[in-house]
C-alpha cells in the first residue's frame, strides 16, 4: 500500500510509522489519519508484527488538526461528517501496543494522539500542549478526557484553559510519559522497548493491554475482577507452560503465541 503522508516500515517484529508532512509540522489532517487508520490495522492484522511505533520528526511528533483544513467547516460539516470520531478513533482498535515517540511538538491533536498510544517515550525536546482555546475551540480528540486522567484534573484544567506547554521533564513527573531520553536516542529507545514486548508471548501482551485500559473504564472491584478472569485463562496458553518451564529449567523462554 502507498502512502503520502506516512512512511511505514518493519523492523524485526515491529511496525514503525512515521507521520510525515514536515512542511506542515506533521498536522493531522483527514487524510493522514485514514492513512494512519489503514497502517495500524495491518500492522495490527500482521501475524509477524508484536509491537508498533508511531513518531514524528525530530522538530514535531503533530502539531495538531490541520487548521487550514478545517477553518471553513461548518456545524453541519462537522456534526454530519463525524469530525476527528470518524478516522482518529481507529488506534482504540488496535489490540497490540503502540508506543509513541514524541520529539518536538505534540500539540492539539497532536498531544490527544500521542495519548490514544499505550505509552509515550519522549525526547528532551518534546513540547506538549492543548491549544486548543487559542484557536476558539476546545480539544476535541480526548483532551479534556485523557490528560486529566494522565496528569490530574489541575494539570489538565492548566493545559487546557491557558494553552500553556509543557516540556519533558514536568511532563514525565506529570505521568504523563514513562520515560525522558536524549533526541538522538529516542526512536532507538522506543525500538528497543518495542522489541523487548515483541518477544513476549503476545495472548499475555495483548491482555496486559486490555486489562490496563480496563482500569480506566471501570471500579477497582470490577476491574480486579476482569484482570483475574484475563489471569486465569494465560493457563489455557502454551506461552505460559514455555515461560514457568523455562524459568524453572534455568533458560529463556521461547513463546510460541500460543
Ligand atoms: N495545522 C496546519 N498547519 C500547521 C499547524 C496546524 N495545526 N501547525 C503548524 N502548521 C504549519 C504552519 O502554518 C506553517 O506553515 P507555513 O510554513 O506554510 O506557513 C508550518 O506548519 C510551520 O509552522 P510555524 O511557522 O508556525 O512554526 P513555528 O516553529 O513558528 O511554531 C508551533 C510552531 C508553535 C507548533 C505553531 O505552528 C503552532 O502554534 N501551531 C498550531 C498548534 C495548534 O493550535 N494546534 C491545535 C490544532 S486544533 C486541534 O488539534 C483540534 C483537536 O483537538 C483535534
């Protein structure tokens, strides 16, 4: 498949995605997010793919919705189009983790996709942001929903009313990312923790990222509940016979994903 506005390639058991319109600073216009859409179901369909990985460059992950492409819609354009639902929502279906590696910029958009990921690596350089007010609108792919469950409605309240940015350092003691790294190592940090999870047994992988994902949706009580079921059927896996036995036998494990 051809794209224009990502580049995507394989590295081992990776799946490695670029948004790439540098003239625009990676904004997230429809296009590029059907694109993206198409990317990660494939990579997600891929039996030789465990993990995925979407960055940006090194001066932007996104800057945000492409405003030039939005600025004359309407109410009807919006509300009857399904505007940002209808192709931004495609990464929630993705069962595999996809970890984003924000370097630069990730604004609006920008920052509401890098937390549709399981997890974000950023560079020392990453610059986060909800703008959104400044252009009269409010954020309108998760923003006002995911950061206050990430940073603490504080937090969010601030990002959002004043548009202010937030820079690595206070966005990892934030919660907001798990880990901070030099510019130059971050796609090589975010590559070797995708191969680390793709050499895992993928059935416990993908339930890890259910189970995860559940918290958010759900009580404690329930969600113990869920992760308990999810616990009981790694049993019925070969993976987990191959992991205790290798564990025990003093070697590595080889899962079969199975
Ligand atoms: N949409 C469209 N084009 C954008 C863009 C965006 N979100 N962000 C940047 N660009 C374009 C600029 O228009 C500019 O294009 P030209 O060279 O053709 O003029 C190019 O990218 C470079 O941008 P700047 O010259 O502005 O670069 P800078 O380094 O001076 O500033 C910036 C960088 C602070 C990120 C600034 O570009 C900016 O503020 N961008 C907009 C950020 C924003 O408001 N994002 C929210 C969008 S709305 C949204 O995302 C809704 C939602 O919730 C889904």
């Amino acid at each position: 498949m051809t794209y224009e506005n990502i580049l995507v390639e394989t590295q081992g058991k990776v799946g490695l995605i670029h948004l790439n319109r540098p003239k625009a600073l990676n904004a997230l216009n429809d296009q590029l997010m059907t694109e993206l859409g198409q990317a990660l179901v494939k990579f997600d369909a891929d039996p030789e793919i465990g993990c995925i990985v979407l960055t940006g460059s090194d001066k932007a992950f996104a800057a945000g919705a492409d405003i030039g492409g939005m600025a004359e819609l309407s109410y009807m354009d919006v509300y009857k189009g399904d505007y940002i639902t209808r192709n931004w929502e495609q990464i929630r279906s993705v069962r595999k983790p996809v970890i984003a590696a924000v370097a630069g910029f990730a604004l609006g958009g920008g920052c509401e996709l890098a937390m549709m990921c399981d997890f974000i690596i950023a560079a020392d350089n990453a610059k986060f942001g909800q703008p959104e007010i400044k252009l009269g609108i409010i954020p309108g792919a998760g923003g006002t929903q995911r950061l206050p469950r990430a940073v603490s409605k504080s937090k969010a309240m601030d990002m959002c009313l004043t548009a202010r940015m937030m820079d690595a350092v206070e966005a990892e003691r934030a919660g907001l990312v798990s880990r901070v790294v030099p510019l130059e190592r971050l796609l090589q940090e975010a590559l070797e923790a995708a191969i680390v999870i793709s050499s895992m047994s993928l059935p416990a992988v993908m339930m890890i990222k259910e189970s995860v994902n559940r918290a958010y949706e759900t009580t404690l009580a329930e969600g113990i509940n869920y992760e308990r079921r999810l616990f009981h059927s790694t049993f019925a896996t070969e993976d987990q016979k191959e992991g205790m036995q290798a564990f025990l036998g003093k070697r590595l494990p080889v899962f079969k994903n199975i």
